[in-house]
C-alpha cells in the first residue's frame, strides 16, 4: 500500500476534469501513454524526451489548476493575435516577447513555490509560508505590471490611429 499525505478532498479534486470525475478508462489511457517510471519521479530524468514530457506536462498542471495561469494564458494569445493584426516591427515583437515571457515564468515559479510552501507547511498555518507565497505573488504582480506598461507602449500608438483621436 503506497504512502500518501494528501486529503480526501484534495484527491477527490485531482481526480475532476472539467467538472466530472475522471472514468476508469481514461485513467487507464493516460497511464499506458506515460511510462511507468515517469509517474511517479523522484529522481533526475533520464532522457530529454522525458525531461521534456515533464516540462509540458508543468504547463497542463498550470493550466489545469491555476486561475491566474489561464489569465495569463488567455491574455497573451490574446497579446499575440493583436500583434500579428497590428503587424509589428521586430523590436515590438521582441518586447511583447520578453514581456509575455517575465509573465509567465514568474507565475509558474510562484506556483511551484505555492506548493512547496503547502507541502512544508503540511496543512498547519505557518506564518513564513505566508510570507514567500505573498512575496513570490509581489513578483508576479510585478512582472506583470510591467508587461502591462510594455504592451501600453507598443500597441498604444499604433491603435491611435485606427480609433481617429
């Protein structure tokens, strides 16, 4: 019998997609498409095959379970397809990347720290867990604040035209 610390509750959440509880057959897909051993890892990949999988496999975690990933998601899709009707020069698309970029990386390493923090934490209130998910969530406010103020400067003059102000 395996080990396990998380909550009924919890686990009852993971096992939701979109609502409903995952069938058995669905289950039993996802498990024979990844390999056994990368299930449950503990130790380094062993192929970047696999350390890819394990990166993508990140950013459905993201997805999946964080609001404020699919904001960010949402709004540089959305970033993106105003940059392509726009038609931007290589020095906007380079700063749209960089934004989009600082975004999301400093919202999944809030994330990730949000579940070290939990998992230190074990459930108990501990004032220092507090403290890195409030500091970490500083630096996503942050990075995103500033995306706001590139994106500002790229698109702002190019839409005044189109909207004859």
């Amino acid at each position: 019998m395996e080990n396990r610390t998380i909550s009924r509750r919890q686990a009852a959440r993971d096992n939701k997609v979109g609502g409903k509880h995952e069938t058995t057959e669905r289950r039993a897909k996802n498990r024979a498409i990844v390999p056994k051993a990368w299930r449950r890892k503990t130790g380094p990949a062993r192929s970047l095959f696999e350390s890819f999988f394990h990166a993508f496999h990140g950013i459905w975690i993201g997805l999946k379970q964080e609001r404020n990933v699919r904001i960010h998601f949402a709004l540089a899709i959305a970033a993106t397809a105003m940059g392509i009707w726009l038609k931007l020069d290589p020095l906007s698309w380079t700063l749209l990347i960089v934004a989009i970029a600082m975004v999301l990386v400093t919202e999944f390493f809030n994330t990730s720290l949000e579940h070290l923090a939990d998992l230190a934490a074990d459930g108990q209130y501990a004032e220092a867990a507090r403290f890195a998910k409030d500091t970490a969530a500083a630096a996503v406010l942050i990075a995103a604040v500033s995306a706001a103020l590139i994106g500002g400067s790229v698109f702002v003059p190019r839409l005044l035209p189109l909207i004859h102000l």
